[in-house]
C-alpha cells in the first residue's frame, strides 16, 4: 500500500513523502473458522449442558465458515455468531477454552474490520 503525503502551496500540489507499507495476513477468515471448529471439535467435555453448549459453538462456527459474504448484512450475521458461539463457549465450566476464546476474539476482529471499511 502506497500514500503520498503532499501540502497545497500557492495552489498547487507538492509531495513531500511517499509512505509504503506492506500488510501481510496470514490466514483468511474461512480458514481461521476452520481452525476453531477443529479445536471444539477436540475439546472434550462431559457434562451435558456442556455437551450442548460445544454442540451449539461449533455449529455456529460452521455457520460463519460456510456462508458466502457477498454484502454487508452476510458479514453482520458473522459478527452475530461468532458473538454466540463466543457465549457458548464461555458456558462451558469443565475445560480450559482460553486458547479457543482468543482464536474467536482474533476472527472477530477481523469480521469488524472488514463490516466498518464495507461502506
């Protein structure tokens, strides 16, 4: 990515500096949804509600890996479950699901990202 940073002086313009900045992502958001679900899917509980609370996350993080994002409204329904899957995880009181929380935390920030410069 290339900017220009320039000053108007006597009506014109004059470039003071050319700023570039590579931005490199390592993983897409299909494949980070992957990854969550692969580390639900190892999480092994065995209380019932918790049983139904990994059930529920990894079918919403299915959700989000599957839909198609075509407008602004696909990438809202994202937000909305990664936010659920995100309580569903924090209901289960058996295992230790930091690791998971911050993987969702991560395609989170990422969906935001993508709704607020999607204008």
């Amino acid at each position: 990515m290339k900017t220009d940073v320039e000053i108007k002086d006597a009506g014109t313009y004059r470039l003071l500096q050319s700023l570039s900045t590579n931005v490199v992502v390592d993983q897409d958001t299909q494949t980070m949804a992957g990854d969550i679900v692969a580390a639900l899917k190892a999480l092994s509980v065995t209380a019932k509600k918790d049983k139904e609370s990994l059930k529920l996350a990894i079918r919403q993080m299915q959700d989000v890996q599957r839909r198609e994002v075509v407008r602004k409204k696909d990438i809202e329904k994202n937000i909305d479950d990664t936010l659920h899957a995100i309580d569903s995880l924090l209901s289960i009181t058996n295992n230790d699901v930091g690791e998971i929380r911050l993987m969702m935390d991560r395609l989170l920030r990422m969906w935001e990202g993508r709704w607020y410069f999607n204008r």
